[in-house]
C-alpha cells in the first residue's frame, strides 16, 4: 500500500475513533450540555434563514412579480429553515418523535381552540394572495378606512392610513368587506359634485360654470381620448348633467376625473371653492329649501301677526314725541 492510502486509512480509522468517543460521552452527556447545543443548532438555524433569504431574495423576486406573494414565498423558506433546525435541535436534547406525538395528542384540544382563528386567518390569506384585491402600495377603501397597503402576510394586511397611522387587519375580516382599490390598473378616478341651482336662474350657464370650474383645476383632466371602463367610454373633460327637476331646483350633477386618487379631497375642495367664485359674478343661485304658500277662497282664512319689537316701538314713541 502507498504512503498516501496508509495515510487515508488512518485519517478514517481515527475520525471513527473520534465519532465512537463523542457517541458515548454523548449517551451521558448532562442535561445542560444538550441543551446548550440545541440551542447552538437553533442559532445556526437562525443565522442560515436569514442568510437564505438573503441569497434568494433577488431570484424570487424576479420569479414573482407581485411583492406580496415573494414575501410570502420567502417567509415561507425562513420558517421551514427554521422548523427543521428546531426538530434537529429536539432531537439533540433527547426528544423523540413518540413523545412530541404524545405531547400534540394530550394538548390538541387546548391547542386547537387556540390556533383556530390563527390557522382562519392564514387560510385567508391564501384567498388574498389569489384573488389578487390589491397589492402593496395600492390606495385602498376599506370601510371609513382610506390609506395605503404596507405590508401583506398571511395573518394580516397593514394600512398606512391618510392620517399618518397604521391600521392592522386581520385576513378574515378584510374578505368579508366591501375593498375599493383606487390604484388598480388605472390610477385615474371620477369624482361627482351635485349641486341644487333655482328654477329662476340661468340652467345653461350654470352648467358651463360648474365645468370651468373644474376644468380650471389642478389635478382635474381637462380633455383627450374617452376613457374607457368595461366595454364604455366616457369622456375625460368635465362634464356636467340635469340629474333631476327636485322640489326646491334643478340638481345638477358634475362628473370629472382626477389623474391620481392621493388627493381627492384637495381636489374636490379646490373645485367648490371655484364654483363658488364663478356663481359670484354670474346670474347664478344656489337653491335652499323654502316653500311657497298660496290662499284663495277655498283655503279658508289665515290670521297673521306681526310682534315689533321694544326697540321699534321706542322709536315710534320718539317720534310721536316729536310731532
């Protein structure tokens, strides 16, 4: 035999040596020593999670082009790192799989009541991640709730409200509301003021008013191609409509469309206070409730009284006086 196979032989014969003597000191080792390593091994399987995700980051990115399901994917591989690491630490300090099936079987009652709505919400996050409602940084309406998607996992989604706070929802409860994205496909979104002009003034100019009104605008589209929703195409200029002859004056009704939903409210306010100031100068009234009474002879009588007041009747009285 060769110097180098003698050599290899006995690297063999003494790494067994070695394997033999830790195998039975291992056999006695004391309770602190096991679980010193296994949580050695869980550290490890830490650190190698982190490291993982950190290596495979860009690639599933790259595989998935929504954000949400490649943080969900890569969670995913972080957990399960981590779980293996964990039962090989288990295994380390002396736990067998005959005592973790005992363990689960005296406690899964306990365990079920109180993994149930963990387990409802997960479930429903697989319904999110699917159907696809929204993604992270899409504006969305949630109820009175208006704010930007944060963050979505499979427990909870977390919105980064208007008022510069943070709202956390569980999966369960966002698939039973009503969820308006206004950041889906198409960023550009129609607003509608109403308004209740009188019977007396000029319908016609009202009605170009109110347009200019928010053609003048920023942030209003003030022209172009139709925008189409479906199968319909409306047009992108303002546009304002006779919705209904009411009880106190004609209700207009004034459709516009803003480029991006991040600032409805300044937009509608601007596009009011613009109104208002063309209906200044024009032959132009906003209607209020008020009624008209009409007597004739078969409305019978109607007594009326007017009470002055102390200080007009002092004033009479001075100039009675002074006659």
């Amino acid at each position: 035999m060769s110097a180098a196979g003698l050599l290899q032989s006995g690297a063999v014969e003494t790494l067994h040596g070695v394997w033999e003597a830790v195998s039975a000191y291992w056999k006695t080792a004391p309770t602190v020593v096991r679980v010193s390593v296994g949580l050695v091994v869980v550290a490890v399987g830490v650190y190698l999670s982190k490291l993982l995700v950190r290596l495979l980051g860009r690639p599933v990115a790259r595989r998935f082009r929504r954000q949400s399901v490649a943080q969900t994917v890569l969670a995913a591989i972080r957990i399960t790192t981590v779980l293996v690491f964990t039962a090989l630490a288990a295994g380390v300090v002396g736990f067998r799989l005959g005592d973790i099936v005992l363990s689960v079987t005296v406690f899964s009652a306990v365990l079920g009541i109180v993994l149930a709505p963990i387990v409802g919400s997960i479930i429903n996050g697989l319904f999110v991640l699917a159907d696809q409602p929204y993604e992270i940084g899409d504006m969305v309406e949630l109820g009175d709730t208006r704010g930007f998607v944060d963050d979505i996992t499979l427990r909870y989604t977390k919105i980064f409200t208007l008022d510069n706070t943070f709202i956390v929802l569980s999966n369960s409860s966002i698939r039973e509301r009503e969820v308006t994205n206004f950041s889906a496909e198409d960023e550009r979104t129609r607003l509608s003021l109403r308004l209740l002009v009188t019977y007396e003034c000029d319908v016609g100019q009202a009605r170009e008013l109110l347009e200019r009104a928010a053609r003048d605008c920023e942030g209003v589209i003030e022209g172009g191609p139709d925008i189409r929703i479906g199968s319909g195409r409306y047009p992108a200029k303002p546009t304002c409509l006779v919705e209904e002859y009411a009880d106190h004056g004609v209700l207009l009704n004034l459709r516009f469309w803003t480029r991006t939903p991040y600032k409805i409210a300044r937009i509608r306010s601007s596009v009011q206070e613009q109104v208002w100031a063309l209906f200044d100068d024009a032959d132009v009234e906003i209607a209020y409730p008020h009624q008209q009474l009409v007597f004739d002879e078969t409305s019978g009588q109607a007594q009326v009284a007017v009470e002055s007041s102390p200080a007009s009747w002092a004033r009479r009285e001075t100039d009675g006086n002074a006659e």
